[in-house]
C-alpha cells in the first residue's frame, strides 16, 4: 500500500515539474524559452519562471515568441503570476513601516471632515 502511495506520488510530482525545472540559472532558462514548443506549455511552467524562480528576462523572451505566435495567449498565467508576486514585494515594503498593522487614531475633526 505504501509503495504504491510513493509511486503515485512520484508520478503527480513529475507530472507536476515544469519544463524549466530542469534549467539550472536564468540563462539555461532563456535558451530553452527560445526553443521550447509553445503550445506545450502550461500556466504552471510561467508561474514557476515568474514566482518561484523570479527568472524574469526568460519570461520576457517566451512572451516575445508568444506574441508573434497565433492561438498563444499566455496573459492569465502571467497577470496571475505577476500579482502574487506585487503582493510579496508590497508585504516587505509594509513591513519596513514599524507602525504597520498598528490602529491608528483619527481626531474626531478629520474623521468627519
């Protein structure tokens, strides 16, 4: 029963993996980006480029391809990818603010104002 657990597991994980998880820096990412099928590609292969491993110019350069190519729209992926990222980079930025989550006191004459 256990190894039958441990080899449906490892067939979800390899179905899983990304096509640039085999990329080991941004450049061998960048390469595969320009030679890879575009219509093999996943939602989940942009995010792992965009918020896993932040390899941003590889994402740039399959978005290029993409757009010169019909019935390739990658935008959902990206705009998804994108948000989650904006909303980590916001929570650092809160968290420089040493007064950030604290309530603040309004005076009765700006809140009625």
């Amino acid at each position: 029963m256990l190894r039958c657990l441990v080899l449906l597991l490892h067939a979800y994980l390899a179905a899983s993996a990304s096509v640039f998880a085999s990329a080991t820096d941004e450049a061998a990412a960048k390469v595969l980006a320009e030679t890879v099928d575009l219509k093999t590609l996943a939602s989940s292969d942009l995010t792992f480029l965009i918020k896993d491993k932040h390899w941003l110019s590889a994402a740039h350069a399959l978005l290029s391809r993409a757009q010169k190519t019909q019935g390739v729209d990658f935008s959902a992926p990206v705009r998804s990818a994108v948000s989650q990222v904006r909303k980590e980079l916001d929570d650092l930025i809160r968290a420089l603010d040493k007064k950030y989550g604290e309530a603040s006191q309004v005076s009765p004459a700006f809140q009625w104002a």
